[in-house]
C-alpha cells in the first residue's frame, strides 16, 4: 500500500493566499491606465491634424507663398543660406530625394539656391507663430518637399529640482519619460513620412515615429494646402508623447501607491482576523481535548466563544451542550453500580431468608439440590453486586484518603506471603531491591492492586509455572519512580485489547468456573497507581509465552 501524503496550510496561509485575489484589482487598474493611455494618444494625433488644418487654412489660397523664386541679389542668398544651416543644424541632413547621395554640404548649397525669399519666410512664419505651442514643432512643405519654414521645438523645459527618495524609488519600477533626446529630423523622414505623401495627395494623416535615438515618441499630423482643387503643399505638425507619457507615469505611481497601501492594510486585517480565529479554534480545541481526562471522566464544559454570534460560537455552545448531556449521562452510569447495589440488596435479603427458612424445614431429599443450586446463584449474585460497588467506593475513598509514608517493598513481600498460602497451587518468586522503597501513599490501596494483579496472573498462569514478582527502582532520574511487576507464563494478551485491558468493565479473563468477573480489577489497579503519581500497563513476554503487567509509584 502507497502512503498517502497530505498537505495542510494553516489558516493564516489560506487567508494569504485568498489575498492573492486582490492582484486582479491592480492588474485591472494597469489596463484601465493603458487604455486610457491610448485614448490620450488618439486625442492628440486628432489635435495634431486640427492644428495642421488650421495652419493649411490660413495659407490655402495663397500660391504666391508656396512658390520658390530665384534669389536676387547676394545679400538674399546669403540670408537664405543661414537660414538653412540653422535648419540644418536643428533637422540634420535637409531631406532631398532628389539629391542622390550628395552631401549634406552639397544638398544645403543646392537648397540655398532656391531658397524661399525673405518676405515670403517672414510671412509664413508669422502664421506659424500665432498657432504654435510650446512643445510642437510645425513644418511647411511645398509639393517638392522643400522646407518653407520651421517653427517651435519638440522638448519642453524640465524641473530643476532633484527627485526626492520615494519619487527615485519610484522611477526605478515605472519609467517617466524625459526631454534627454534627439528632437533632429532624419534625412528619410520627408520622402518616406506617410502622412506627408497623403498630405500632398490631398489626404490628411497622421504618423507615430521614434526619435533617431529612440528616447521619445513623436507623433506628426500633416494636412493639404490648397489652391482651389490644386495642393499647394502640406502643414506638418509634430508633438512628442512625454506630456500622455507623464500623465500614464503619475497614474500607475498612484496605482502603485495605493495598490501597496491597500495591500498592507489587507495583509494586517487578515493576519490579524487569522490570527484570532486561530486562537480561538485552538482554545476550543485545547478545552475539548481537557474535558475529558485520562479515566474518560469528564472534567469541564466548554465555554469559548459562547456569547459569539458567528459559527465558532455556535460550535462551542454545540460543544458545551454535548458535553453537558454525556455528563449528565455519565453520571447515570457512575451511579448505576451503587443504586443497583442498593435496590438489589434488599430482594437478595428477602431471597436469602426465604432459602435459610426452606432449609429447616423437612424438605424430600431432590428439593434439597435446587435450594443448594438457589444458594450458590445467590452468593455469585451477591459477589457481583459487591465488586460492582468496590470501584465505586474506591472512587469515592479516594478524594478523602490520608497518605502516609511507607516501604512499598515491605508491603509486596508480606503479599507474596499471603498470596503463597492463598494460592497452594501456584509458585511465587520474589525479587527486591536492597534497601526500603519510601512511597508517599496508602499501603492499603497499595496492596490492594497487588491484590488485583496477583488475582489476574494466577487466572491466567501455565499450569505448574512461577509467578514472579518484583520491585524496582527506574525513571529518567534514578531513584524517583519505583516499579512493581507481576510476571506469569501463560498466553499473550490480543493486540486489539492491549489499549483498552485498563478501563472498566473490560476483560479477557475466561471462564473457568472462579467465579464471575466484571473487569474491574485492572481498572481499580490503574485508580490506586494514578493516586500514587504513577500508571499501569500490560505486556507480553519478549520471548513470548507470557504477560508481565506492571504499577509504577512516585517514590516520596
């Protein structure tokens, strides 16, 4: 047979692992956060496109603008070639697909050749002035995608103070985004951008792109510019994410925040409600496993949780009334043996005359047997009802007996003597240790279960064989316990009834006509050694064959 394993958690643990439960709640907050994140996104790539068609509006109609003309005079050129290395410094390499591999020198000179006029950037960048945000930056494009004009930034200023303890805490498990960036164009942005091809298709679009460094988020919208059903060019408009990306940190920071918060007071209410719960069911426990001693009698009622309305409470008071019925019933039982005592005495004394007046009167000698027979039932009945009451009594003597101090040896030898003229047919060997054997106690009771242990061994013994009894001195200390044996060849005791020989009304004996028993005596045996600080138990031989039966007693 396989064994089985089990694996028990304590309420404590099952309580924690209920708590797990509460994942769901941040977890649900993170993708209520995300979505809100994407909300937040759509918003601005629909603000981008309603500021780039703001912008294309107030250029629509207006040819003259998006048109490049030749540079006059040098001192025009010359403008228009600063003006596009500031671009070029803040955009990188000018986009011109039509450039083939040139250099970016090369692209800038090709561009400051035909550079837009003055008055026509100035005009342009006035309207772009009046639309621009602190964080957007906005391009204008004509149909050969060449930069008309540039306007705004893509970073916004940063906090100058350092981020405290927690915030740093913080930042190592949520990421904040940051204004460290590349904010350059890439030279593949105007000819392969979407939103800027639809654009000048006459399609607004938008686009969501990384940084050349990958730091920051960009999102770019790009409407038409039209003369009549002609597209003049595009308005490009960009923005980064950091501001959606700020809100999405300082969102999940809260979330975080509360989300431990919420879990310490959680993981507190639960300890402490686990913990007691469990003090409590262990002090119910600890009570029902003290109602009932080691002579099965019942010694309390149980009272936990009483007065409480929840279901330990009623399983206490379930607890206090069961116990209260068996008591009471236990009480009935204890009782029985005197009151049957007592209420058969008197129908035994009425019987008893009865017989003796038969027996002086002239009776036929056949009506002589049956008043024989009628006087040994009597006496056997009698003998019952007597050893019926003796444990009673015991029980009952035993609260108020007086203890005195005495020589257990000197006790078992002078029973030995009696029991080797008690009982001619069987041999008694004794074995005792030198010195006396102090024991505080009643040397009655003493003998007395030896009396009991003595009876069982010669009920029990090989016909022919010894009785050996001994004394000793043992215990983990030496010299605090001593131990009477009483040793007898015969057969070994059942396995089954090894745990129950002690208690009342338990027997093996057989009959062979001594008399009737009860199983009483061991149990009077173990009354008299639990008085005396020790116990009973039974054995068998080790070599087999045999039963040893032994009393402990706590030496004075």
């Amino acid at each position: 047979m396989r064994p089985r394993f089990s694996f028990a958690l304590g309420l404590r643990a099952q309580l924690a692992l209920v708590a797990l439960t509460l994942l769901a709640l941040p977890w649900a907050g993170y993708r209520y956060v995300k979505e809100m994140e994407r909300f937040l996104l759509e918003g601005q790539e629909q603000a981008q496109i309603a500021t780039a068609r703001a912008v294309a509006t107030a250029l629509n109609g207006r040819p003259q603008l998006m048109r490049l003309q030749p540079a006059i005079d040098s001192e025009l050129r010359s403008e228009a070639e600063a003006e596009l290395q500031r671009l070029a410094a803040a955009h990188g390499e000018t986009p011109a697909p039509e450039a083939g591999g040139a250099s970016a020198a090369a692209a800038q000179r090709e561009i400051a050749r035909e550079s837009a006029p003055r008055e026509q950037v100035a005009e342009i960048s006035a309207i772009l002035a009046g639309l621009e945000r602190t964080t957007q930056r906005i391009w204008v494009v004509n149909r050969d995608y060449r930069v008309l004009a540039l306007a705004g930034s893509l970073k916004r200023p940063e906090a100058a103070e350092a981020p405290g303890l927690w915030q740093s805490l913080l930042g190592r498990l949520i990421q904040r985004p940051t204004e460290d960036f590349d904010e350059a164009v890439a030279a593949d942005v105007l000819a392969t951008g979407r939103d800027i091809a639809g654009a000048l298709q006459g399609t607004p679009g938008a686009r969501v792109r990384n940084t050349p460094d990958g730091r920051a988020v960009v999102v770019s919208a790009a409407y038409p510019i039209w003369n009549g059903d002609e597209v003049l060019g595009a308005v490009v408009v960009e923005e980064t994410t950091n501001s959606i990306l700020s809100v999405r940190s300082r969102a999940l920071e809260r979330l975080l925040v509360v989300t431990l918060a919420a879990f310490a007071v959680a993981a507190a209410v639960l300890l402490a409600f686990a913990t007691r719960l469990s003090h409590r069911i262990r002090r119910l426990r600890d009570e029902a496993e003290s109602a009932i001693d080691a002579s099965g009698r019942l010694t309390t009622r149980i009272a936990t949780g009483s007065d409480a309305g929840d279901e330990i409470g009623d399983l206490s008071r379930s607890f206090s009334i069961m116990l209260a019925r068996l008591s009471q019933h236990h009480a009935y039982l204890e009782s029985m043996a005197s009151r049957l005592s007592h209420e058969l005495r008197t129908p035994i004394a009425v019987v008893r005359s009865s017989l003796e007046n038969l027996d002086l009167q002239p009776l036929p000698a056949e009506a002589r047997v049956y008043i024989e027979r009628a006087e040994e039932g009597l006496a056997r009945l009698n003998t019952i009802l007597t050893r019926m009451s003796e444990a009673t009594r015991l029980e009952e003597s035993l609260a108020a007996q007086e203890r005195e101090r005495f020589d257990l040896a000197a006790v078992v030898a002078g029973c030995v003597e009696g029991y080797r003229g008690a009982y001619p047919g069987h041999a008694f060997e004794l074995g005792l240790p030198a010195g006396a054997i102090d024991v505080d106690g009643a040397p009655d009771l003493a003998a007395q279960l030896l009396d009991k242990l003595a009876a069982n061994a010669v009920d029990f013994s090989a016909p022919g064989a010894a009785i050996v009894v001994s004394v000793e001195r043992e215990g983990a200390n030496e010299g605090r316990m001593a131990r009477v044996s009483v040793e007898n060849q015969g057969p070994p005791l059942p396995e089954e009834m090894r745990g129950t020989l002690f208690e009342s009304m338990v027997s093996v004996r057989k009959e062979r006509g001594a008399g009737p028993h009860l199983g009483l005596g061991l149990y009077i045996a173990r009354l008299i050694a639990e008085f005396h600080g020790g116990s009973v138990r039974a054995d068998n031989l080790p070599a087999g064959g045999g039963v040893i039966v032994s009393a402990t007693f706590r030496l004075a």
